[in-house]
C-alpha cells in the first residue's frame, strides 16, 4: 500500500500540465510548469531514495526549456555502478510506480511509469547505471538542446511533424527521431 511519499508524489502533479494516453502520441506546448514539476518530483524522491540512488535527472524533451513536448515527464534515476537495478522496484512500486520492464540486458534501464488515472502517463522514471552509455546520450542530448537554440527548434519542428504522422504509434514516433539525436549526440 502507497505510504506518505505517494501521497506527496500525486501532489506534485497538481496543476503541472502533464500527462497522456498511453499509445497516443500529441505534442504540447512547452511550459514553465513542467522544470518546477521536476523539482517537486526529486523532492519528493530524495526524501525517501535509497543510498544507491547517486542522481535524480530531468531528461527528455520537457526538461527542455521552450521545446514543445509529449507532456511527460522522464527522470532518470541514476545508480551506484553495480546495483542490481530490480532493486529498487519495492521503492518505486510503493510510491504507485508501474514496473514497465528492462534492465534486463535488452535494455540499459529499468523503466517505470507513473499515473494517477489509468492509462493516462504523466511520468516516466529510467533506473540506470550511473556509468552507463545511455545515461550520457540522454544528459548530452538534454544539454545540446538547451544550449543550441537552432537544434531545440529543428528538434520540435520534427517532433510536431512525426506526431501527425504517427498519432497512434509511439513506437514509430519514437524510431523516427532517433538519426536526428545520433546525429547531436556523435
């Protein structure tokens, strides 16, 4: 049964302009609401993460400022290299965490998602490796993002172009971007 910090984790999403049918695939604009989320949300972690939890990151396009977004929120959960990542399922299964699987060698990460409705996603938490390649890829695209207005923009335009052509299908939406981030990330 979800404790004290699931009741405070929900709260964080009051009023923060998150959260989407699983499958669908519609981009919003970008808001100031979901970077004071964040905050909230690695608050809220810190109180109760185990030791092994070495960094709370926002990744993703919403920790983007001024790029339109799928309006989740991705954290990565960064751990101690050799944690055996299944180790903090009870952690976040018990805050009202959906283990959505991974970690398992096809995977670098271990995926959870989380919602306060079914079916509707607000938030998607990557436990991983903090030594792991992944990891990097997502903290150094994040960071070209910020920094290069030009790539945020071309990053949205394509982003807002592949929505309307995969509505449904997050997975080919997902597929679609990757050249655009190998490309930034090499």
């Amino acid at each position: 049964m979800p404790g004290p910090s699931a009741s405070a984790l929900a709260e964080v999403f009051d009023g923060s302009a998150l959260g989407l049918r699983r499958g669908v695939v519609q981009i919003a604009p970008a808001s100031d609401a979901w970077a004071r989320t964040f905050e909230g949300v690695r608050a809220v972690l810190t109180t109760s993460a185990p030791a092994s939890v070495v960094a709370i990151e926002h990744i993703g396009s919403t920790s983007v400022p001024g790029l339109d977004a799928k309006p989740i929120l991705d954290i990565g959960l960064a751990v101690v290299p050799g944690t055996e990542l299944a180790t903090l399922d009870s952690w976040l299964v018990g805050l009202g965490m959906l283990l959505r699987g991974g970690g398992d060698g096809e995977r670098a990460d271990r995926m959870f998602g989380y919602e306060r409705e079914p079916g509707i996603r607000l938030m998607n938490a990557h436990v991983i490796s903090a030594d792991a390649p992944e990891l990097r890829r997502y903290l150094v695209f994040r960071d070209r993002l910020r920094a290069l207005p030009a790539d945020r923009d071309a990053y949205g335009a394509l982003k807002r172009r592949l929505a309307t052509q995969h509505p449904e299908d997050r997975l080919a939406y997902i597929a679609a971007k990757e050249s655009f981030i190998q490309a930034r990330n090499s």
